[in-house]
C-alpha cells in the first residue's frame, strides 16, 4: 500500500521546522565526526533537529544536550574544515557557517540572509572566493564568497523552467569548470508532470556564471533527478564521470522510474549507452521492487551505497513512522542491487563513510542511531553501534574522501 502523500513530501522535502533559533546551542562539543539527528512532533511534519561532534565509532549513546540546534529540513554541507548549514524550508531563512577549529570544536564564522522560504539545500564551492546555492523554490542560483559569506551576484534560471516559471533546482556538482545543476522540473509545487518521465541538467560555466545549455534524458523514463536534501544524488566518481540518482517522481507518477544516468568524462551530455532503471531491476536478497532510492553514498570501486523504499512493505501510516525502506549496494559496473542484513528503517535512513567501514543511520523497531556495515567481510552490525536521541539524519567523518 502507498505511504501518505503528503506525509512523504514533507518528511523528505520540505519538513518546516519548530525552531526559532537556528543558532542555539548548548556547551560545544568536539570531535572527528559530525552527525546529526532530528526529533519529530506527534504530527510528523514539525521537531527539532542537533547537530554536534563525536570522537569516533565506538559503542555509545549520545543526547543532544551539547548539540547546536539546527534547521529542522537542512541538512549540513561539509567542505574541509567549514560546515554550512542550509535552511532548507525550515523556518529560517540564514545560511550558517561553522569553522571546525584547531581544538576541533565547532565555532560558528558569519550568516548569509536568503530569500524568504526559497528552498536552499544545496551548496558547492568552486574556490575561496566563489561558490554557488540552489533555491528549489526560487529559479536562481546564487553566487557567494564562501569565505565570508557575502552574497555577489545570483543566476536566472527562470527560462529553463517546464510547465511553469521555476525549474525546481536541486542538488549541483563542479566538474572541468562547469556546474551542474540537476533541475526536479515538479508542477503544482511536488511532482514531475506524468507526460514528462524526463531528466533535465542544466549546465553553467563557471567562468563566465552563464548558462552553456539545459540537457535532457528522455528515453529511459527516469526522472526527478537529485534529491534536494542529499547531496550525495550527484557525484564525480574516481574516473571524472558524473552520475546522478533520478527519483521516479518519488514512485508516486505512473510512468516514471528510479535509477541511475551518466556523463561521461569529457563529455556535456547524458551518455545513452547508461541508462540504468533501478525499478525494474530484481534486488538480489529482496522479493520487492523500489519505487525510488531514497538515500545514496558512493564509496568507489563502482560500489554505491543506498537505501531503497520498498511500496510492498507501507502502510497507511506517517513516512516518519513507516518501516519500508531496505539498505542495500548497487554495482555500477555490472547494474546489480544487492540487499544489505540490516532491519527494515523508515524512509530517513542515510548512508556515509567511516574509514574502511559503510554507515547506515538507520531508524528501526528496536532502535535509532548508525549501523556498520563491512563491505570486506559483509558483516553488518546487528543493532545501532552508536545510539542518538532522535533520527540519525546525517554523518560526516572529517578528512574522509567523499564523492
């Protein structure tokens, strides 16, 4: 049975927050890893989210009475040392940078004021002087000094819109001097249009800030390319190829696929003898289809880390609460999906990287927080190594090389 409509869209995209102050915090904590978690309301569309420190992946539980308290439907970007904090559709509309310092305890630098409810998830940094935000609701991409947060200039990107004045901009990365920004193309605020199974890139120079041309996948029927809070739905691999994850309309417009497309190293259009359709695809160690990836870490090799949503397993219940998303790996090269031995999560689950060992923050029946998983022997934790108050939403371990 399909999960609630509107539940799912403000659980994966745009969650407002209860928040008021996104920069409150409690006595600051220091680390090498960076997590986050968020605490829902009864109702599942408000709560409160922390973002904090840890020293490393050893057994325990950690609260959030040190954590900085944080927009409810952001998600952090972590470059270097900095980390910046977009608001998303939360309540607040600044854009926060935090220093990890030589003590390696978070220090909040500068704000940078944002248009008012305009979606921004996303930010890539092209150099100490230049970097670039996406807005889903606002058809702009803005220009700033990363550095100290001012704002320079910002790109219309209005006319590449289809059906209405806004192409829905999400995630972005830079590759050769080129940005490129992965456009979600939603009419009436949500969804792709059913007659439009397509996937729309639009490409800017960064030499110039001008857009070079819009591209577009139109054979495969996979869609919704990028998801706005995960970053990791576009990514350079180890061979200067780009790949970006299509959502399917979040498997809710008939038509329209999850999967995987590609562009190739040296090349500005999609690569047509790639055209990976995940939906279709059997997972090895599951029964059930996906309807779409919900979450994806790239852990090179042409291994992509993922947890994937299983309609077999929704109830009529919140997609906060309902238990349907798998965690599994996809093999690039050969297009396989194999489940992972990890419990059934709701559809906040999240992937990184830990040194040799894959992360999966997982919310499951028996409890919260990040699992292990060891793709040299295949053993998966069977319950959460590290337990948090709250949804493990995010993880980033400083100085790792993430794609």
């Amino acid at each position: 049975m399909k999960h609630s409509i509107l539940l799912l869209i403000l659980a994966l995209l745009f969650i407002t927050t209860a928040c008021d102050d996104d920069d409150d915090a409690g006595e600051a904590s220091t680390g090498e890893i960076l997590i986050t978690t968020s605490i829902p309301n009864s109702d599942g569309t408000s709560g409160s989210a922390y973002m904090q420190l840890i020293n490393d992946m050893t057994t325990a539980t950690y609260t959030n009475s040190t954590a900085y308290q944080i927009s409810y439907s952001g998600v952090p970007i972590v470059i270097d040392e900095d980390v910046f904090v977009l608001p998303g559709m939360g309540d607040s509309d600044y854009l926060v940078k935090y220093t990890r310092d030589e003590s390696h305890q978070l220090v909040e630098e500068a704000q940078l004021s944002l248009p008012a409810s305009a979606g921004a998830y996303c930010l890539v940094k092209e150099s100490d002087e230049k970097a670039y935000v996406s807005f889903y609701s606002r058809a702009v991409i803005w220009i700033i000094n990363p550095t100290t947060l001012e704002y320079i200039d910002e790109i219309d990107i209005s006319s590449y819109a289809v059906g209405d004045q806004n192409p829905d901009a999400s995630v972005m990365v830079l590759r050769d001097g080129y940005l490129y920004v992965a456009l979600n193309q939603t009419l009436g605020g949500y969804f792709p249009s059913e007659s439009r199974p397509y996937s729309d890139v639009l490409i800017i120079d960064t030499s110039t800030d001008e857009v070079v041309k819009m591209i577009s996948e139109t054979t495969s029927s996979i869609s919704t390319p990028g998801r706005p809070v995960d970053q990791g739905t576009i990514f350079v691999d180890e061979n200067n190829d780009i790949y970006l994850i299509g959502l399917g309309g979040w498997g809710y417009v008939t038509g329209h696929k999850t999967g995987i497309l590609r562009i190739k190293s040296g090349e500005t259009e999609f690569d047509d003898s790639y055209l990976f359709n995940v939906s279709d695809t059997d997972i090895d160690g599951e029964d059930n289809a996906t309807d779409y990836i919900s979450n994806v870490q790239y852990a090179g090799d042409g291994k992509l880390y993922a947890n994937l949503h299983i309609p077999a397993y929704s109830t009529d219940g919140s997609a906060y609460f309902d238990k349907a998303t798998i965690s599994a790996v996809i093999n690039l090269e050969s297009k396989t999906v194999t489940a992972l031995d990890f419990p059934k999560s709701n559809e906040f689950a999240n992937a990184s990287i830990y040194n040799d060992l894959i992360i999966f923050g997982l919310i499951t029946d028996s409890d919260n927080g990040f699992f292990t998983y060891d793709p040299l022997t295949g053993e998966a934790s069977s319950e959460a190594v590290i337990t948090t108050t709250g949804y493990p939403q995010y993880f980033f371990h400083f100085g790792e090389t993430y794609n």
